[in-house]
C-alpha cells in the first residue's frame, strides 16, 4: 500500500512539474514591464523595477491592479491570501521601502541586492530567504551565463528579487495562475514553482552540454589531427559554473522536501521531492561529464604524444633516405689516387645504382616497419 501511495504521488508530481515547466529563455535582452500602480495608486516612473503584484486567495488572483502596500492589506484582510510581488534589479532607494512594507530582515535585504551570491536557505523569523542561481545555454560561445533570483517567502506574502535575463519569472506567474489547485497552498507553491522551473532549464543547460561533451570526444578519437584542449578547458570552465549553481542548492530542495517548515504540507513535500529528484539528476549528469572532460583531455595529450612520436619516425626514416647516398656521393667525390674502382669505366653508373639501390632497400625497410 505504501509503495502504491508513493507511485500514486510522485506521478502527480511529475504531472504538476510538466505543467508548470514551460521552456522559456530570455538571453541578451530586457523583457517589457507591465504598468504597475505605486503604493499610492498612481503609475510608476519609467524604469521601475515592480513587474508585477498580485493578490492571490483560495488559488485565485484578485481582479485590479494596485501598489505592494495596498496589496498587502487586502491579503492579510482576506486572511488566507497572499501577495507576490515580482521586482527586477530595484534600485536601494526602491528596496528599502519594500523592505519596511514587507518587515524583511536587513541582512536578507543586503544580500538580495547583491547579484553575487551563493545559492542558500536561511530563515529570518517567519521569512525564509532563498537564493536561486539561473542559469542558461549560448551554444554559439560554448558559454553558460549566469542570473540570480532571490526570494523572500513568508506567511502571506513572496517577493522575488531578479538579477539578469535567465528565466521569465512572468511565463511562471502565468502558468501557476492556471493551476489554483497548486496556488491553495499559498507562499509555497510559489517557492515551488519557481524552483521547478529554475531546475528545468539546469536540466536544458545539462543536455546542451553533453552535445558538445560527445563532439568533443569524437573529434578527440578521429582520425584527423585537431586542437581540443581549448574546448576542453572552456567547458570545464563552464561546467564549474553550473557545480556551483546546483551543488550548493541540494540541501535546501532537501530540507523542503522533508518538510522543514511547518507551512510545508506532505503533498507539497511532494511536490518539492520532484524538484529535488531532478536536482540530484542534473548534479550527476555535471559530475559525469567533468569526468568525461578530464578522460578527452588526457586522451588528447596521449593522442598527441603518439603523434609526435610518428613524425619523428617518418623524420627519421627520410633522414636516413638521403643520409645514405649522400655517404656514398661523400666518398666516391674524395678523389683520391688509390680508390677502388676509381679509374674503373663502370664506376660512375655503379655509384649511382648503389645509391638507388640502398635507398630503394631502406624505403622498403621502413615500410614495413610501419615507419613510412
């Protein structure tokens, strides 16, 4: 029965995650900002960096538009509804006042306005504070940049802090807007659908690199003589880049999984144990293929030694193709008195067959030996 229950989640789970993992890339360019309402109901300046704020109650959005302040109040008057507010690089002056609405705690707050940080969990009273690292695929560089999505989630409210242009936070806002049956579990099941989302494209990022892990070793294995060590340490440089995105975020996916805070129900546990199965996927597709770049490399350094070692050989063997005449032309051109076959009529041709003849025997020598 245990076993039945588990299948009978872990297939909901993985229809939930399919549902809500849309592949969506923004790469290199600034996504349109929605007009938003300030905190006192006029339109924001050009640039702000609101993209978005919505009342959500029994997985439902509230119809309108209005500030983070007044759609904190209509959350908490609602009782069981909560606010996600969507900022894209806000400025300090811009933060400090969501700061103050929302009460987040002030080193959460100076970490959030630094695009540089590690993936981690931290718990500031009833906030918990999530640090994502985005990531995405430019095939044309062999490239993988880099974005960071910091979250603030607590009891009614979460607001996402967003540093560069991996993932479209918005396509995810839209998508978990169609599954209230997801939004009843309030703040969590944004935390989850982000997370999901976050590890989908890990996962695209994951199978962009093992294409260029198999050219890599089939070009290292032809019969051609290449240049890979370039390639090599670029991707070694880039799957380093993902390590450090998905190693360090496999602890916290575990601790949601298990249910570390009391708002996480077993069937949203569920749902984050999805996020951590693929997460724990993606980590040993990056460990396999650092280890499939170190064996290219050596086998790159083994296949160029063996190379070298068969240019000097095919050296060697025309060396010795022209050392030998040219031995032979030395010491019949010494003219001396007592020589044998020196005044002799046939010696001239003689030499000359002598020397064709020890360069045809070495030629096929050398042949045979594999020199040539």
């Amino acid at each position: 029965m245990a076993n039945n229950d588990l299948n009978t989640n872990g297939a909901r789970s993985r229809g939930m995650a399919r549902a809500l993992a849309a592949p969506v890339r923004a790469v290199g360019r600034v996504l349109p900002r929605p007009a938003m309402r300030a905190p006192g109901g006029a339109p924001p300046p050009p640039g702000s960096a609101v993209m978005d704020c919505g009342v959500y109650v029994d997985g439902v959005r509230k119809s309108g538009t209005i500030g983070y302040a007044e759609a904190l109040t209509e959350a908490r008057r609602h009782g069981n509804g909560f606010v996600w507010l969507g900022l894209h690089e806000p400025t300090s002056a811009e933060f400090a006042d969501i700061a103050a609405t929302f009460d987040l705690h002030p080193l959460a707050v100076e970490d959030a306005g630094d695009s540089h940080q590690r993936p981690k969990l931290e718990r500031y009273g009833d906030t918990l504070f999530l640090v994502l690292k985005t990531l995405w695929y430019v095939d044309e560089e062999d490239a993988v940049e880099t974005g960071e999505i910091n979250m603030f989630v607590g009891r009614d409210f979460v607001v996402t802090v967003r540093h560069g242009h991996g993932i479209d936070l918005a396509t995810a806002r839209r998508d978990l807007e169609h599954r209230a049956q997801v939004l009843e579990h309030g703040p969590m099941a944004v935390l989850y659908a982000i997370c999901d989302r976050v590890v989908d494209e890990y996962e695209k990022v994951g199978q962009e690199l093992e294409v260029d892990v198999d050219e890599v070793e089939e070009s290292v294995f032809s019969e051609a003589r290449t240049d890979d060590s370039n390639r090599i340490y670029v991707l070694k440089r880039e799957i380093a880049e993902v390590r450090r995105a998905v190693m360090p975020l496999r602890e916290p996916m575990r601790k949601f999984a298990t249910g570390v805070d009391e708002r996480i129900t077993a069937e949203t546990a569920t749902y984050f144990r999805d996020v951590a199965d693929h997460l724990h996927r993606v980590s040993e597709v990056v460990d396999n293929l650092d280890g499939l770049l170190s064996t290219a490399f050596d086998a790159h350094l083994a296949r160029i030694s063996v190379q070298q070692n068969e240019d000097m050989r095919k050296i060697s063997a025309g060396a010795a193709l022209i050392v030998v005449p040219t031995l032979i032309a030395g010491v019949y051109g010494m003219n001396f008195d007592h020589m044998p076959e020196l005044h002799w009529t046939y010696g001239y041709p003689f030499a000359l067959l002598l020397m064709v003849g020890v360069s045809v025997g070495l030629f096929a020598w050398f042949k045979r030996s594999g020199w040539l």
